[in-house]
C-alpha cells in the first residue's frame, strides 16, 4: 500500500504569499522557506515568485524581465524596446548556478520608462502603452517571452521546484513588502518557463491552485479586448481578466471576486435589496469572465494583496496574521514553518475573498472600495 505523501494529486499545487502591512521588508528567503514545505505538491515542472517593494531604486520606472531562446530574439526585442522606451539600465538577471533548473534561456531585465513623444502620440496613459507594447512583443517576436513588467516589482519563474528557482534567482538577496509565490503540478498543460506562476501584467501578478474549466470561453471573451493568451496555461487568462475588470472597468477588488467567483443565484436571491441588485447586474454583466472550476488563488498588485477561493471552496486555503504581516498559504504547515505563533489563523470562507493593503502612510492602493 501505498503511504501518504507518495500520491500525487492531480492539479495539486501550492501558493503561499507573505504580506507586511506597514511596508516592513521581507527577505525574499522567508517565501522561499515557506514554499519548500509544499515541496510534494508540485512536480518539478514549474516554480516562481512575484516579489513587490523590491526595487525601491528604479520604482518609477516599468522593471521588464523577459525569457530569450537566443541571441538574435534579444537583439531584436531591443530594437523594439529602444524606439518605444527610454531605456534607463539594462542587465541580465543575476543567477547561481543550481542543479535543479535546467536549459535555462537568456534572461535580461531592462528599468524603462515610455517614450514622451511616443506616448503622446498613442493618447494613451502610460500603464496602457505599457502594456500594448509588452502584449505586441510576445505575439511578434518568436523565442521573446516578456514575464513581468510593474513598477517596483518582478516576476521570477522557471521549470524547476520553487526551493531550487529561489536558489537560482537568488531571491535571499532580495526584500519587498510582498511575496508570492507558487509550485506547480502541470495536467493540461505543459510544463515550460514562460507557463510557470506567476502570471504578470503591469504590477499585477496572480498565482493560482486549481484548473479553469471554463478556460475557452474566459479566454475568447478577454481576448476581445485586446489581450493574447499565448503562454499555455490557463491561469494567464485570470490575470488578463483581473486586469480588464480593475484597470479598464475600474471596478474594486470585491467587486471582481463577485464576477470570477460570482455567488449563485440562490445566494443572491437571499441579500438585501441593494446588494442582490448590484450582484445581480455584475453577473449578468460580466457573465464571461465567471471563472467555473476548482481554484484558489493569491493576486498581488502594487499596495496590497487579495486570496480568494472558488465559491465551493474546492481548493485549499489557510490565513494568517502576526502583528502587521498577513500570511496566505495552501497549508497551515507552509505559514508555521516561517511564524510558529501567529496571532490569528483561519480558513476563508468560499467566493469571499480576503484584501490586505498597506497603511494609508506607507503606499497607494489603485483598487481601493468606492465606499
């Protein structure tokens, strides 16, 4: 018989995130510490971490990491980059060679910022531009993979355990008042660096634990909107949807966990006047981006951080809080073994997602209720 622990589970996965509230930074070591608990819930086929607040030198600038097969896709990516973008530093990304990740690409980073004349052109902001240009290289230039590309923040992903993609990124010699991170256990999808976690555009980032049964429909719908889900896997389309809801719909954070894990018209039928009339019309309305199947799923974004779960809650997830940092994490395990007392610890609840943000003195949070 076989014994626990020797059985992979399907979609098994894991996600943990770590949160400071008052922008107290946090070691990149200790999300690759909380991480490597999970080890078993992965495969190998993919690990990665988004990390915010890390950049404090260049945080007006777009930090953009991209994954090159070759030479000649990395000079021409940087003729694209050079006539739309003032190119303030450009680097490859540090790395230590580690045993664990294997046929690893070009990998550069390039602190950027648009061009005045090029922006004013387009009559776009520049978080718009930004973005149209990142979408244009990946869906033109083939063998350029552009992962990331916030302000102040990175992306950092590979095939590989996530213990063994923070050894390489050496992610000890980073801090940022967030993480998050994930370990991946591919099934429909192959396991290759650009479909690793985490998922980016601008300074949002989503790690995901779970499978989108509703994948063609969420994507066909987005895609309309100007977006391209090109990396093979179908948690790229939740971070496009995010994006559209947040950025273009300008709806908040609670308003776009009550369309991707929309509650069921049952539950609706239940609310008070005023707040079934609103459910009911970001239902109807964004009927599309409903996201059907298991998942639980970290979202960082510039200030602040939401978890949230399916509305069966189908997949696991555990919070908690030791003073002014918060915890996520797909087992209580992977948040003891970095604070073995936490204040508080729980479960939350279906389709109810948890927000943290930053004081009010120590940042800026975009996606703040209009109440």
């Amino acid at each position: 018989m076989r014994k626990e622990g020797e059985i992979r589970i399907p979609s098994g996965c894991a996600i943990c995130g770590i949160f400071s509230k008052d922008a107290s930074p946090v070691p990149g070591r200790r999300i690759a510490e909380s991480i490597k608990v999970m080890h078993n819930r992965s495969n190998g086929l993919g690990g990665g971490f988004a990390g915010y607040g890390i950049y404090p030198q260049y945080k007006d600038h777009y930090a953009i990491h991209v994954f090159y097969d070759s030479q000649n896709q990395r000079e021409e990516a940087e003729r694209f980059l050079d006539r739309h973008f003032d190119i303030i530093n450009l680097s490859k990304i540090p790395v230590r060679q580690t045993s664990g990740i294997m046929d690893v690409p070009l990998i550069w980073r390039y602190f950027v910022s648009p061009l005045p004349h090029r922006l004013q052109d387009s009559m776009l902001d520049e978080d718009e531009y930004t973005a149209r240009c990142m979408i244009r290289m990946n869906n033109t230039i083939k063998g350029a993979y552009v992962f990331s590309c916030g302000k102040d923040m990175g992306v950092f992903k590979a095939v590989g355990y996530p213990e063994d993609v923070a050894a390489f990124y050496r992610l000890d010699e980073y801090s940022g008042y967030a993480w998050t991170a994930h370990g991946r256990y591919p099934t429909n999808t192959p396991g290759w660096w650009g479909g690793a976690h985490p998922f980016a555009l601008l300074d949002l980032s989503v790690v995901h634990n779970g499978e989108i049964s509703s994948y063609d429909a969420n994507r066909r719908s987005v895609e309309m909107y100007g977006y391209s889900c090109n990396l093979l896997t179908d948690t790229e389309v939740i971070t496009y949807i995010l994006d559209f809801l947040l950025r273009k719909e300008h709806l908040t954070l609670e308003e776009c966990a009550s369309v991707i894990a929309a509650p069921f018209w049952s539950t609706i039928g239940m609310k008070d006047k005023k707040e079934a009339e609103k459910l009911a019309y970001l239902r109807k309305m964004y009927s599309s981006f409903l996201i059907t199947g298991p998942f639980s799923i970290l979202v960082g974004f510039k200030g602040g951080m939401m978890a949230l779960n399916d509305r069966l809650k189908l997949r696991s997830l555990v919070a908690a809080e030791k003073g002014t940092t918060v915890y996520f994490s797909s087992e209580e395990a992977a948040i003891r073994a970095v604070e073995p007392e936490p204040d508080r610890i729980w479960s939350p609840k279906g389709g109810e997602p948890v927000i943290v943000r930053l004081g009010k003195e120590a940042g800026h949070d975009p996606y703040q209720s209009h109440s």
